[in-house]
C-alpha cells in the first residue's frame, strides 16, 4: 500500500517521553520542483530539505514561517526553503557548475545552515546558525540541535523524483531516562530509504515499533503554496523605482518578473508601467497578464 499523499503523521511512544512525526510529501514535492529543471543530485538534497521543514515546523508552536537556508562556495552555492503555520511549502535551490556524483558535502563546501522563524503577528524573530558539516543534510540538522539548547533530535529524510518523506523522533522536556531514548532511536535508525517513501505511516510504524505502544494523532495535510502575488510584485518594482526601471521599457517594451519559487511570470507593458507610478489614478483590473 503507498503512503497517504502529502500527509504528516504525530505520534506519541506512549509510557516514555518520546514523540515522532512522519512525513509524505507526493504531490506537493512534484509541484514544487517543476518549474525547474534542477540536475538529479540538488534535486534530491531540495527534496530533503522541505520534507525537513515540514517535520521542524511541526515541532513549534508558532504563527508564521519556519525557514531553512543553506549558503556555501560549492556548485550548489544556494538553497532555502519554508514552512508555513498553515501546513504550507515552498523552495528553491541555485547551483552552478558540475553536480553529477557529488557528495553532500562536496555540493555544499564550505557552507552555513540557517533556521529561522518569522512570527507573523507578535514574538521575536529567532535564527540559529551552524556550519554545515555533515555526510548529509540529516547530520547537518542532527549537529544543529546538538550544538543548541533544543530537545534531542533525529531526522532521517529521503527523496526521489516523485516522492519524499521522512522521519524526525525527539525526546520531550524533563526525560532523564536514557534507556527509552537510546532504545527508540536504535530502533528509528533502521528505516531505510525506500520504507520512508514508500510504505504507509500505519506499515512503517508498526514496522519500526512493533513492540511499543504508539498513539498515532489525526493526519495534517502539507500543500505547496508560493506567496507571491501581483500586490508584491508591483511593492518591489515601486521601491526599485520609476528610473531604474525606464531602461528595461525602453528595451523590452515590457517588464517581466519570473517568481523563483512557483514559476509564475509576471508582465508589464508600457502602459502598466506608467499605471505602476501614477499613484493617484488605481491600476484597473487586468493590468497584469501571467
């Protein structure tokens, strides 16, 4: 039986004080890659990235996004992805030069992992910063929570073309029992790849704790949504202003914005743009064509 699509599952391992989340992410992980055509290897390190998102964002209580970015000197020199409060994702990757066979590390080189919430009301901004050093972006994450003040963390995370999934388990406030810690993440750390995306969260669960008394919680459905919207586009060509942008006019007859995350394109043509900076008379509707 495949797993549920695009679905995060809670658990509780009750009698200890250990929870878990396991993630599928199929359509979702599909739109969100398709706008572009990323060799095999990014592709594969962006789609463990947002399954890590979705399982982190999950963890905190909080109104907003959940952002993770990774910035180095190797051919894949940039990438970050988002988590919304409202089950949502998006992403990107950039690379530059050779990809084929490279190691995470060698992907990356000498690179930073930045996580950061952005509340989307009241509460401080927060971002942890570590170098990414790791045989891949799962270890990466594992050496954040080590090296911060945060509950003890596992993430095992996978991708394909199609699919991708994983598994994050973390140990609660006030345990000091390290037996059941110990024995539960011997026991998390032999899912394999395929079982994370393949097998349903009933399967696999039973699969990793058939011993143990597993309290499995409502599914949340993840989605991919991009924020972009007309309304932004035309904040940022106002701040960019009339005479940065005449030029682009007076070449192209139009100005055109590619959203990076979704791939929608934005145009404007001469009139728009004169409409963009007459601030008195509102643009009428369908002054924008995507």
């Amino acid at each position: 039986m495949p797993p549920s699509a695009d679905q995060l599952h809670r658990f509780l391992i009750e009698n200890t004080k250990v929870r878990g989340e396991l993630v599928h992410l199929d359509d979702t992980w599909r739109a969100l890659h398709a706008p572009v055509e990323y060799p095999e290897e990014v592709r594969l390190i962006l789609g463990q990235a947002v399954t890590a998102v979705a399982l982190l964002a999950a963890t905190v209580k909080f109104c907003g996004n959940l952002s993770l970015q990774i910035n180095g000197n190797g051919p894949l020199h940039m990438l970050v992805v988002q988590a919304t409060s409202q089950s949502t994702v998006r992403g990107l990757a950039r690379w530059r030069g050779a990809t084929t066979g490279k190691s995470f590390p060698d992907l990356v080189g000498d690179a930073r992992l930045m996580l950061t919430i952005d509340p989307a009301t009241r509460g401080e901004r927060y971002q942890g910063i570590v170098e990414a050093q790791g045989c891949d972006l799962a270890g990466v994450l594992q050496g954040y929570f080590q090296r911060s003040e945060q509950l003890p963390t596992r993430l095992w995370l996978a991708a394909d073309n199609t699919r991708a999934g994983g598994l994050l388990l973390q140990r609660l406030p006030g345990d000091e029992d390290e037996e059941d810690w110990n024995r539960l993440s011997l026991l998390s750390a032999t899912v394999k790849r395929d079982e994370l995306l393949n097998l349903s969260a009933h399967k696999l669960l039973d699969r990793l704790y058939r011993q143990e008394d597993v309290r499995v919680f409502s599914p949340a459905t993840i989605s991919h949504r991009c924020s972009c919207s007309e309304e932004k586009v035309k904040a940022t060509l106002r701040a960019l202003g009339e005479k940065e942008l005449e030029s682009e006019i007076d070449q192209n007859n139009e100005i055109i914005v590619n959203c990076e995350f979704c791939g929608t394109v934005f145009r404007y043509d001469a009139v728009d743009f004169a409409l963009l900076f007459f601030k008195d008379t509102p643009s009428p509707a369908g002054d924008m064509r995507h």
